[in-house]
C-alpha cells in the first residue's frame, strides 16, 4: 500500500511539473513567434532603406536626401545585444550612407524592456547602443559623428506583462541631425 502511494504521489508531482514546463515552452513560442514577425517587419523596412541608400551609392551622390523620413528601430532579443545577421547586414548598408554624410551628427539610444534590474538593464542598452555603434564606425562613419547613449528601462512606456510592447522596448534608436544643433535631418524610429 505503502509503494503504490509513494508511486502515485510521484506521478501527480511530475504531472504537475510538466504543466509547468508546457506554460513555459508555450511562453517561449510565443516570444519567438512575437520576435520572428518583429524581425519580417523591420527586415522589410531595412531593406527599402537599404535600397534608397544603394541608389544614393551607386549615383556617387550625397546619401543625405536618402535618408530622410526613414522609420524603424533596431530591435533585439531578450536579453541580448547581438544583432541578427541579416539585420547587422543592412545597418552595415545605412551606415556606408552614413560614412559620405560628413555633415550629420548620429545619435545612438539602447533601451531595454522594464523586466530585470535597473544596473543589468543599463549595461545591456550600453551593450546595444554600443554594437550599432561598432558596426558604423567599422563601415567608415567618424567617431566624432555619433553620440551614444544608454537608458537601461528608465524610459520604458511598456505596461507591465505586456510582452508587445517589451519587444519594442529592447532596440537601439538612431537619430540624424545636422552638425549645427540644427532640427533633425531625419530619424530612424518612429517614438521620438
């Protein structure tokens, strides 16, 4: 009797872990789903852009024009500050636009979504703003053109649970403006 009892108790303690396991892989799939059609929306606008800024390349004229009005984050996984490969390829793209643009002033925002601690937070948008950073400056853009900062979850608007909005919220903004503390040339990211 004894045994049968132990054995029953250990199935309904393992039923009750795999119910717990089946709302996390549920959770998990629903984060990937969220961030593959993240990734479609804005590879979409990425490559359009990259587009705009081909046809300013290949003219061999100022890239400037080009990049006005462009929209979009770079958004990232949670978690992490590395760039998806085909998302690093076309800021690659923006930023050899970028490098013939002398006369902008390029400011890099990481952000990150409210989950997590204020001091990892704050080290992972550093972390963000500072990989877009790497890729510019290794496509030719001028270390004194950007300005690079980093708000870890202070300016989140995510509500919280809303795991929408937290995917939003772990990006990196750029912003383009002319070297004069002029008005804004343009904007890459829609929530200024």
């Amino acid at each position: 009797g004894a045994g049968i009892g132990t054995w029953l108790g250990n199935r309904v303690h393992r039923a009750g872990e795999a119910k717990v396991a089946e709302a996390q892989v549920a959770e998990l799939m629903s984060d990937k789903n969220e961030l593959i059609e993240n990734n479609r929306t804005l590879t979409a606008q990425l490559a359009t852009m990259s587009q705009e800024v081909e046809k300013a390349r290949t003219a061999q004229a100022d890239p400037t024009p080009a990049l006005k009005g462009l929209k979009g984050d770079v958004l990232f996984r949670t978690g992490s500050f590395e760039l998806e490969p085909v998302m690093s390829q076309q800021v690659q793209t923006l930023a050899q636009a970028l490098a013939k643009s002398q006369g902008l002033k390029i400011r890099i925002d990481g952000y990150a979504d409210p989950r997590g601690s204020i001091e990892d937070n704050l080290k992972l948008s550093e972390a963000r703003a500072n990989a877009v950073r790497d890729i510019l400056l290794s496509s030719g853009v001028d270390e004194s053109s950007l300005e690079v900062n980093a708000y870890g979850k202070d300016k989140s608007e995510a509500e919280a649970g809303d795991t929408d909005a937290y995917a939003l919220e772990r990006r990196v903004r750029l912003t383009l403006k002319p070297k004069e503390n002029a008005p804004a040339v343009a904007q890459v990211g829609e929530n200024e």
